[in-house]
C-alpha cells in the first residue's frame, strides 16, 4: 500500500543540490502549510544534483488527515522522465472505450514519479504527467555511473525493508488477540 496523492497536489519543489539529500515542500489542496520533505538518498541521474519546481493544473482536495507535515525518510524512485502512457482522450471517456473493448488513443509521455519511504507514512508516491515542470538553475552535480546503480540497489533496500516492516507490522499480535492476561506479547515479541 502507498499514499497516493498526485490529485491533491497544487504546486511544489524538489532540491538534490546535495549529495545523499533531498529536501523539497509540496503544497497541498486543503492544507494550509506546506508538507517538508527531508530525505536521505538521491533523485535518478535527471534530476540528481537539480532542483525542480512542479505544478498541478487541476488540483483536487483529498483526505491527508493523518499525512504528516514533515516527511523524514528515504528517497525512493523520483525522477521526471518516468515513461507512461498518456491518454490522448478525456478520462471520462475512456470508460466507454473499456466497455465497448476498444483500445483507447494514446501516446508514450514523461510523467514525475516522486517516491519516499516516511518514517511516518510509509511509502508515499505522486505520479502525473500532466503537472507542468520546470528545471530551476545549473546541475549543482552530476551523477556518476556508480553512483546510480549505488542509488538503483538503495531504492531496491528501501522497498524491500518497506515491505518486511509492513509484514512484520501485519503479523504482530494485538490485546484482542490473546484470551487471558498471560499471553499478552511483550513489546517487541511476535509469534
């Protein structure tokens, strides 16, 4: 499971200016304050050692009651050349392609993919390729080959040990689950 927020997106900002740190703010619908971003790891080699700025068009409110407004964690998969495919007809429509079983038209387009590992929320993704981007200033750096797979295995680690903590989460046992006052987990004990 992640968050999936790409809708509630108005407008935001991302900085890996430096080395193993990307910080950002992303404005949200709804919310009055921007979310901080403060993230170990690196953006793939577009946007390494950049800083971007990305609107939404067409913002809608979502529920991010429980979303925290300081993201700390680890970067996962952000970059701004995702390839995907883009529907060249109104959403809406694209229902009617599906029950009529008619491929509906599109073409191959980039898309920003941000994804994190919150110390928070867990894995948090925004995906669109309709926000409007724009590359702010000269490369602060430039990712080296080895750098990248380094940043590609990091991304791997991240969502495996994303995945394990969810596991793990899932199978720890609750007070309802136990009958009697001495079969209570201690903390830290599962069966």
């Amino acid at each position: 499971m992640a968050w999936r927020i790409d809708e509630a997106v108005v407008r935001g900002e991302i900085d890996n200016c430096t080395r193993g740190r990307v910080t950002g703010r992303v404005w949200f619908a709804g919310l009055t304050t921007p979310v901080e971003l403060n993230l170990t790891g690196n953006c793939w080699r577009d946007l390494a050692g950049r800083r971007l700025e990305f609107t939404n068009p067409g913002p809608k409110p979502d529920d991010l009651g429980r979303f925290a407004l300081v993201q700390k964690g680890t970067a996962g998969d952000i970059t701004a050349s995702r390839k995907v495919k883009v529907p060249d007809i109104p959403m809406e429509q694209i229902g009617e392609y599906y029950a009529a079983r008619k491929p509906f038209p599109w073409h191959w387009g980039n898309a920003l993919y941000l994804e994190w590992f919150s110390e928070t929320n867990g894995r948090v993704v925004i995906e669109s390729a309709s926000y409007d981007l724009k590359i702010v200033g000269e490369p602060a750096w430039e990712m080296t080959p080895g750098e990248e797979e380094d940043q590609r295995r990091a991304n791997g680690e991240a969502m495996t040990g994303f995945m394990e903590r969810l596991s793990g989460a899932m199978m720890e046992p609750t007070e309802e689950d136990c009958d009697d006052e001495d079969e209570k987990p201690e903390e830290g004990d599962r069966r």
